[in-house]
C-alpha cells in the first residue's frame, strides 16, 4: 500500500540497556538538529533548559611565566613574546615601545571579549525565547532522553458496554479514569454497529455522511454490494467518505501508525498511514500494546505522533457468551491488563505525564435468545417478497426492492409491515420508510441506506423462518447482540482520557456529559495540534463536565 508499513509483527524483545542507548542517540540528533535549525550549531552557549547541556565557554585563557634567569615567555593562545633585561637606555625605551604596543593590544583584546560576551548574552537569551516559543508552539515534551511531539494512543475496545465497568475487574480503565476524565457514558452512532462506529469514531461524522451505513449495503449507483468481510470489495476507497484521523495527521506533516482498525487498509485519497498493521484475529492484545511501545522507541524523525489500536475480544466473547456469559469478565480483565501493559510501558519511558492515552469502544451488547426471533417473510406477501433484494444489515433488517421490481413495490411492502405493527399487541420492532426516519438517528440522507427500515426492540433480530427454526433443537447463537436504537442503555460506550492538554482543561477525576461518539475526531485532532477536516461534531473537541 502506498506510503504504508506492513508486513509481519516485529519481533519487540528489546533490553534496558539497547533500549537506553537509542533513546540516547535520538535525544543527540535531536538536539543537533535543533541546534542547526536555530543557525547555531557548535554554539558554545546552550540553553540548559531546552536542550539539556549546561551553559558552556570555550575561550580559555593561560597566563604562564617561564622563569629562566632574566628572561620570560608571556603565552597568549597562540601568541608568544620573548625577551630579555638589560640595563641601557635603548633596550628601556625598545621596552617602553614593547609595552606601548602591547597595551594597544591588550586594551583591543579586552574589547573584542566585552563585544563577544554581551553578544553572547543577548544571543543567548534570544536562544531561550526561540525555544521556548518553539515548545509552546509545537507542545514537545522532554521525558529525560529524548523530545515528543504532541502524542495520541487511541485504543478502540470493541463491544465494551459502558456498565462493564461497574464489574470491578478493570483496575487499570479505572485508573486511567481517576488520572484525567471519563465520560458518564459515550453514545455510538446508530446503526450501533461495528464498522460504522468505528468510522465515525476517527472521521467525526455520521454513517450517513461517511458512506459505511452497515456491515452490509447495497449502492443503487455503483449497482454493488458492500461487505465488510471481503477484503477485495472493502478496501475499495470508493466506498469510504471522510478522512480518518491518521490521514488528517500525515496530510499534516505528523506521522500516524495503526494497527488493525476497521477501513485503515484502505488509503483516502491516496493516502495510507506511515505504519500498518493488517488484521491478523491470532495478534493478542498485549502484542498489539508492545508494538505501539516499539514505535514510541523510534528516532524522533521517524515516531508516528498519531497511534490507532482495535481489539475486538471483548465483542467476540460477548456474542458468543452474552453481556453475562461465564468467560466475559475474564476477557474483560485481559484486555485491561493489556491496557496496564501500555501504561507500565509508559511509566518505564517516562512518558505517562507526556503522551495522551484515549480509550473507548464503538456500542455496548445485549442478551439475546431464540425468543427473540422476528420472521419477516411471515408479515409480508409471497408476493412482496418476491419483489425484495437480499436482506441489509443486521439484527435491524433493510428492505430494498430488485431493479425491476414494479414502482409500486416499496408503498406494498411498507404497508404490509406497518399494517402488522397496528394490528400486534407487542410486535417488538419499528418500521420506517428512509424519508421518515426520526431525526434523531441521522439516517436518511443515502440511497445507501435501505428503502424500509425496521429497527426491533433490543435483544430482537428480525430474520427469515429459513434462517433458524425456533422448535430446533439445534443450538441457537449469537447470545449476545448490538445494532440497536443508540440511545438504549445497552448500546453506551465507555470514553476515558488522561494526557498533558487534558490536564490544561479538567481536574483529575472529572466526570463529563455523555456525549456523541462524532465528537471524537475533533477531540483528537485538538490533542494533535491538527486542523481538523468537516465533521459532523458540535462540542469542538471540548466535553462538558458533569
């Protein structure tokens, strides 16, 4: 991919003592090049406070006498005077004119050292100005060896429903929480759903605006269906709207690295991150963790300023065991010790006080069981059904009909559905046309989006009788589903946050608002010291306290 890193994990053992070395050698270039941007290379003044060096004066003076007899060596630098006394008038007026012409000297000497001395003072506190303008300007942060660009790890736990928390097996989340801000819950977009959200969590905009209104979709112009599955129809950038952060940052001059989050194989615009790494479901959390930790120990010239990292884990077990299943809480607890595994990282870096570490996930998860099944080839006709595509997205159920089903279609399997609704006591799902979704949902505004749309109640799927038979004695799966109303209390994400800007703005501890998950591409792009691309955002990266 052009512009991208990829390949096989690389390998991270590293010793204390190569890693203290690189470190150092960084931090020396480093200083270098600033030295040589400042046009002062090899100056012998150095401001101690930016660069780490003391305050230094190479001009050094040696005033020695020879004693041998009556005569003396006078060692000025490189100049050297030798003469010898005698008693007669010429040798004391070749003395006098001696001493004459060496006063001139000294006395030009001693002007030349009082220009150079309070040149070297103004230059000097220039010098420290310039950096400190430089620092405030560019938010470098100096850990003891080696100077930071302002720095994000943006890590996505997939399916962390927000009350998860309330479980007490997360020490290291919570610790994150208690040193900079949480949010009383994160609000995902809807569908809640995992490639949507986690396009809307790094472009700050709508799955209606971004393109990606499902896992599955048909576009009624490309006359294709997405996937998100096939890697050969989903890496197309045709299908991707927005620019994703790590694009917003290289595009940018700051470098971006990820690590396996859904859309960040496919470059936009032409433009991939610095560092990939491609999905690969084997790579355990804590690997994922130690590279980003490689990346921090690179040069300066080569460090990504923007880290991505996804891990699905958490979903994985939560579909096939539910929010309550036996192995949730062990999982959970994993991927918090992975988190641990990043900050100790940090710590042993000197960085947790310098680099902004955001964690949160794309949707909750709800219980769900073979109760729990709507058939929708029961409600309506053989006849409308004969009219429809396949099925859209999933456990909400898009109808859209074939090209050349009759114009009359959409208005029959509408009111067919809807006539259902009116006449069932409990019919445990919503019908919409696209025109009429509630605002609310901001799903309307792309043919992408299904024609008929029903939403069921959470814990609900809407599926075909052909797809499982509730008499079954076959096992039934998942046992745990998300894709809901995003306002549903089992949709809310979680959102924690500790960093250097976070402290300029909030206590420690600070609670926010709940917020939209749109919000967090500007919020990021505040972190970076980036200009930020249109967004559907409307809190300017700025969270309201609780």
């Amino acid at each position: 991919m052009s512009g991208s890193r990829s390949g096989p994990i690389p390998n991270l053992q590293h010793s204390e003592s190569s890693l203290s070395l690189r470190t150092r050698k960084s931090n020396q270039d480093f200083r270098v090049l600033a030295a040589e941007s400042l046009g002062r290379k090899g100056s012998p003044l150095v401001d101690e406070r930016v660069f780490g060096a003391p305050v230094a004066d190479d001009y050094e003076e040696r005033d020695e006498l020879l004693g041998n007899g009556n005569s003396e060596v006078i060692e000025i630098g490189n100049y050297d005077d030798s003469w010898q006394y005698t008693d007669n008038k010429d040798s004391r007026k070749k003395w006098f004119k001696w001493l004459h012409c060496t006063g001139k000297f000294w006395k030009g000497l001693f002007f030349i050292l009082f220009v150079l001395g309070f040149f070297g003072i103004v230059t000097k506190l220039v010098i420290s100005e310039l950096d400190r303008e430089l620092l405030t300007k560019s938010h470098l942060y100096y850990n003891g060896s080696s100077y930071f660009d302002s720095t994000v790890i943006y890590i996505s736990l997939d399916g962390f429903r927000n009350d998860y928390l309330d479980r007490k097996v997360t020490p290291n989340i919570d610790l994150l929480a208690e040193q900079g801000i949480r949010a009383k819950y994160m609000i995902p977009s809807f569908p809640s759903i995992t490639f949507p959200n986690h396009w809307t969590l790094v472009t700050g905009l709508y799955p209606e605006s971004h393109g990606i209104v499902a896992n599955e979709f048909y576009d009624p112009e490309l006359k294709e269906d997405f996937i998100h599955k096939n890697a050969s129809i989903s890496g197309d950038p045709k299908w991707w709207g927005g620019e994703p952060i790590w694009v917003t940052s290289k595009n940018q001059g700051k470098k971006s690295a990820v690590i396996m989050w859904p859309g960040s194989n496919v470059p936009i615009n032409s433009v991939s991150p610095d560092y990939y790494v491609p999905y690969i479901r084997a790579t355990t959390a804590i690997d994922k963790m130690d590279i980003a930790l490689s990346w921090l120990d690179l040069p300066i010239d080569e460090r990504p300023q923007s880290i991505s990292i996804y891990i699905p884990q958490i979903d994985q077990k939560g579909h096939g065991g539910g929010p309550d299943g036996k192995q949730l809480n062990s999982v959970l607890s994993n991927m918090d010790d992975a988190v641990g595994h990043l900050m100790s990282g940090l710590t042993e870096r000197n960085l947790d006080k310098h680099v902004h570490l955001v964690v949160v996930s794309d949707h909750g998860m709800a219980a769900s069981d073979k109760s729990r099944l709507i058939y929708y080839d029961k409600i309506i006709s053989a006849e409308s059904e004969s009219y429809i595509r396949k099925r859209e997205a999933w456990p909400l159920l898009g109808l859209r009909p074939k090209d050349d089903a009759p114009e009359f279609a959409i208005n029959q399997i509408y009111s067919e559905i809807y006539q259902y609704v009116k006449e069932t006591k409990n019919p445990h799902f919503q019908v919409y046309k696209r025109e009429n979704m509630p605002a609310r949902f901001h799903y309307n505004s792309t043919e992408r989006i299904a024609p008929i749309v029903l939403i069921p109640d959470v814990g609900y799927s809407i599926i075909r009788s052909t797809d499982y038979n509730q008499n079954s004695q076959k096992p039934y799966g998942p046992k745990g589903i998300h894709g809901y109303d995003n306002m549903a209390l089992e949709m809310r994400a979680i959102f924690a946050a500790r960093g250097p800007k976070i402290e300029e703005t909030y206590l420690s501890g600070t609670v926010v608002e709940p917020f939209y998950n749109i919000e967090m591409y500007k919020f990021l792009s505040n972190l970076l010291d980036l200009n930020a691309s249109p967004n559907n955002a409307t809190l300017n990266g700025v969270f309201n306290k609780l």
